[in-house]
C-alpha cells in the first residue's frame, strides 16, 4: 500500500575517498554547493555535503530524474519539504549530519524525521538532561551506571531530535512535552500535548560503533511500515538511476 515504505541511506564519511567528492559535491544544487563552501570546517563541509547528496540520491532512487533537480519548500519552523507534482504521492524526506556520518530518510505522504550523533561527543548529559528532558527521562538516566548513562542520554538525544523533525516543529516544540521510555522503546506525552504515541513507529540504529541514529515515522498502521535502512558508498550513491518509477527501492 502506498506509504507503508521508508527507505533509510547512510554515509561513513570517511569512507569515501577524495577523488569522489567532485561527484557527490555534483549531486547538489547551487545553493547547496554555496553552503557548503561557506562551512569553517572541512569535516563538516563534508558531512552536510554527504547528507545532502544522499537525500537527492534517495529521491531520485525512488522515484526518477536527477538528483540536482529536486526542488524543496521550507515550512514554518525550517523542515524542507519535497516539491512534487499534485498528482504523484507526496515524497516527505528528512536529513541529519554529524561528525563522520550523514543520513536521509524518504516515505511517501507521512512525517517522517531522522537523527544521527557522534557518540565521542560525550556530552555534559546529567545538566543537559535536567535542563531539557522530560523527569522520566531524567529518572531512567540517574538509574544507571555513568558509563552507562552517556550512551542512554544520547538514544534519548536522538529520539526526541527524530520526532521533533518529523513533526517539523524543531525547538518549537517544548523538549518536556513528550519523554521515551528505552525499555521498551515508547514515547509519553505530557497532558495538554495532542499527539497519539500509537500513531508512532520509533527505531534505533547503530550505523558505525562512533554512532547512534533515531528515526521517527508518523503512520496510521505503525506495525505494518516495512523499514529498508543501508549503508551506501559513494557509487551507489551517485549511481545515475535507472528507468523512473515511484516507490521502485521501496518495493524490491
Ligand atoms: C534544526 C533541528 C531541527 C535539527 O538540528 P540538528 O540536530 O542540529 O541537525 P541535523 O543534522 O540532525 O538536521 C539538520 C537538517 O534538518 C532539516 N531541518 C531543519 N529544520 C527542520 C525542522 N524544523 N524539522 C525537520 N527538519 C529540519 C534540514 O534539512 C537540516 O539540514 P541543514 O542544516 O543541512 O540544512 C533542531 O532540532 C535544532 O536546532 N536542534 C539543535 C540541537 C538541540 O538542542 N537538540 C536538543 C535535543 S534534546
């Protein structure tokens, strides 16, 4: 049924090597390829440069045409959104980079959003989960070993990120208004937040043992959401697709 496919692309960034750039760089569109010249750093030129590449890739894997080509809108609180035809199915799409790795995620007509993070970051998580987590969330953290809990704050981290991309609100969206629980993988909304965790399908990913990656899919039927999530290089990313054809990856 239409819909019931999210196609998932990820990109070691240390993977590709230098004489392939030029090509994924040509994935991009002018505006793109202007950011990227802009960034400070080359580790993170590169990895908004991968993130991009794949969420055109993806697009075009799925349903034909260039990748340069693809057209996006920005809605109120900056989630980009696919321009196409009012007759095809509306293409949603979501993209996340961090140091090392970039990630897209494409479904057709639901919300859908992805997240990836660094896990060397080892981020101050006691104070950063007391000033933005919800107490449940704050509750499972303090339960568990040290060493233990950086990884935990960072499988939150990227789980609430994922759902508020998907929901496209960004920091819009007060961070306590909705907590997870990890085990069993759940989300909570707080009284007053009009949103139905049954709607919801949550996975966690461990792209590389550096990484974690959250996705979040809004779906009438959660539990029937067939979920093809790779690892891809540079040549299949840049790989010209063949014959147009909506939802082709998702249906292989
Ligand atoms: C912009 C935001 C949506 C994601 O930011 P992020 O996690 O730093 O960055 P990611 O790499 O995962 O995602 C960035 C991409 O998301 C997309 N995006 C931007 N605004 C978006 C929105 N409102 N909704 C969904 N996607 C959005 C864009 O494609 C963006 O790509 P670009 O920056 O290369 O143009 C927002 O949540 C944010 O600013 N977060 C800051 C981090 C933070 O404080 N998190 C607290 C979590 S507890």
């Amino acid at each position: 049924m239409a819909g019931d496919s999210v196609v998932l692309w990820w990109l070691e960034v240390e993977s590709v090597a230098a004489a392939d750039w030029p090509r994924i760089e040509a994935l991009l569109d002018d505006t793109e390829r202007a950011r990227a010249r802009r960034f400070h750093f080359e580790r993170d030129r590169l990895s908004y440069m991968a993130a991009h590449a794949l969420a055109r890739g993806l697009l075009s894997a799925w349903a034909g045409g260039e990748p340069s080509a693809w057209r996006f809108t920005v809605g109120p609180h900056g989630k980009p959104e696919v321009l196409t035809p009012v007759t095809a199915p509306r293409l949603r799409v979501n993209l996340s980079h961090t140091r090392g790795l970039a990630a897209a995620v494409v479904a057709e007509e639901h919300d859908v959003g992805i997240d990836v993070e660094w896990l060397d970051r080892r981020p101050a998580s006691g104070d950063l989960a007391r000033r933005f987590f919800a107490p449940v969330e704050c509750a499972q953290l303090e339960a568990l070993p040290p060493a233990m809990a950086d990884e935990a704050f960072l499988s939150i981290w990227t789980l609430k990120e994922a759902y508020i991309k998907a929901i496209g609100k960004g920091l819009a969206q007060p961070l306590d208004s909705f907590a997870f629980i990890l085990d069993p993988l759940a989300i909570r909304f707080e009284a007053g937040m009009e949103d139905d965790a049954a709607d919801w399908l949550f996975r966690q990913f461990r792209p590389t043992p550096r990484h974690l990656m959250a996705l979040a899919l809004r779906h009438p039927r959660p539990h029937g959401v067939t979920i093809t999530a790779s690892a891809v290089n540079a040549d299949r990313l840049c790989r010209q697709p063949e014959a147009a054809g909506p939802g082709r990856i998702s249906r292989r």
